[in-house]
C-alpha cells in the first residue's frame, strides 16, 4: 500500500539552511510540528489512562512528557521567530516586503 503525503506537509528539500532562505517557513514549518505531536499527545495520554500494566504506563507516560516537552520547544520557538520577525501572515494574506 502506498501512502500519500498530507496536503500540509513541508518538504525539508526546499528549505535551505541560507537565513533569509528558511525563516519565513518557520512558522508553517513549527505549525506542522505541532500538528505531528498531537496525536502523539493524545493517544499516548489515552493509553496511559486505560492502560493496567504498570510498566506500559509508565512507557506511555515517558512518550507523553517527550511529546510535551517538544511542543513547548516548538511554542518557544514560535516566539523567537515572531519576536524576530514579527508575527507570520495568516494563510490568506500574502507576505510584505518591508520599504
């Protein structure tokens, strides 16, 4: 079976480690993180909760926390990167060039 990539995934080829080449995708870039973690959060919270084996739980837990510890990652760099440049355009507006 083959599997297709979502609609929002960003290709890292594109991305080029040039400053003013990778910057303006890093909000989408960060925002698509955010959305993988999701259900690593949810599902793992999910199976610690219904979980009865001890040692399963605690590795559920274990996936959480690291699931939780990224996306506070992912959030603080959102922050540097507004700070930086400002807030990212909605996905309706298209970007300015400042004068």
């Amino acid at each position: 079976m083959k599997v297709k990539p979502s609609q929002e995934s960003v290709s890292v080829e594109k991305l080029t480690w040039e400053e003013d080449d990778w910057v303006p995708h890093m909000p989408r870039v960060l925002h698509t993180l955010s959305n993988k973690l999701l259900p690593i959060v949810a599902f793992s919270d999910l199976g610690s909760r219904r979980c009865e084996d001890p040692t399963l739980r605690e590795y559920f837990e274990k996936i959480r926390q690291a699931a939780r510890d990224s996306r506070d990652l992912i959030i603080q760099l959102r922050q540097d990167v507004q700070q930086k440049n400002g807030p990212a355009p909605r996905s309706h507006e298209k970007p300015t060039d400042s004068l």
